[in-house]
C-alpha cells in the first residue's frame, strides 16, 4: 500500500523481511518519477499496480539512487528512462557480465562477492537489453 507524504509525494514502505527497500514516487504536472525501482520484477510490478490506483501522471524517470542490487533489479519493469550517476552506471554494468544459475548465485553469496555487497540466492537477471552508456 502506497503512504502519501503530499498531494505529489508518494512511498512503497520497505520490507526487511524480504529485503524490499522504499520506493518513492514524485510526481509533475506532466509526469511522474520513480526513486529506485526494487529488488525484483515482482518488487517493481507490485509498486506499478498501486500507481495504477491513483490519480497521477504516467511514469516518465526511473532515478536509482545506487547500485545495491535490492535498489536497482526492477529497472527493466518500467517503460521510462532511467537515471544513475557514473560509479552506479559502472557497478551495474558489472553486474550485467555476473551469471546468475544457481551455482553462481551460491558462490557470490558465500564470497561476498560483487563489490562486497551480500545478495540473496534469489533467481533474477538484469535484462541484457538494458542498455548503459
């Protein structure tokens, strides 16, 4: 359920048990902008389905705030431009070159691997298609 801090200002509140961060919408007159799109698909579609209850302009900027991978995984659920500065640019293209099977996915977790941030034996992929500059 979306909290409204303003007549402009939305949030999807975090979930530590299932290592879901905020997500913040702030909307224009003409469209909306998304900060940070979620920790999977499924965290981005769920936060897509509660902007559909409301009143608002359509979704035009998605902005990721950094490359911790529960801030950045849902990215591609959105039909908006995205936003990162360079070093979150570059961290995530690095993730973009990761394997993600299983076996890989349990090596990252027990190295802390991927610039020494944890991550979770969940099965998701950035979508080669995303393209980064």
């Amino acid at each position: 359920m979306l909290n409204k801090l303003s007549d402009t200002i939305y949030y999807l509140s975090n979930q530590d048990d299932r290592e879901r961060p905020t997500l913040g919408l702030v909307c224009g007159n003409r469209y909306g902008l998304i900060i940070d799109s979620g920790n999977s698909p499924q965290h981005a579609q769920d936060f897509l389905l509660e902007i559909e209850n409301l009143n608002v302009p359509p979704v035009k900027y998605v902005v990721i705030t950094h490359a911790h991978w529960d801030h950045f995984l849902g990215m591609n659920e959105f039909d908006a431009t995205v936003i990162v500065n360079s070093q979150t640019n570059e961290m995530i293209k690095e993730w973009q070159c990761l394997s993600y099977d299983d076996s890989s996915l349990q090596k990252y977790v027990t190295t802390n691997h991927v610039n020494e941030h944890t991550i979770s034996a969940h099965q998701f992929q950035i979508n080669p298609a995303y393209h980064l500059k």
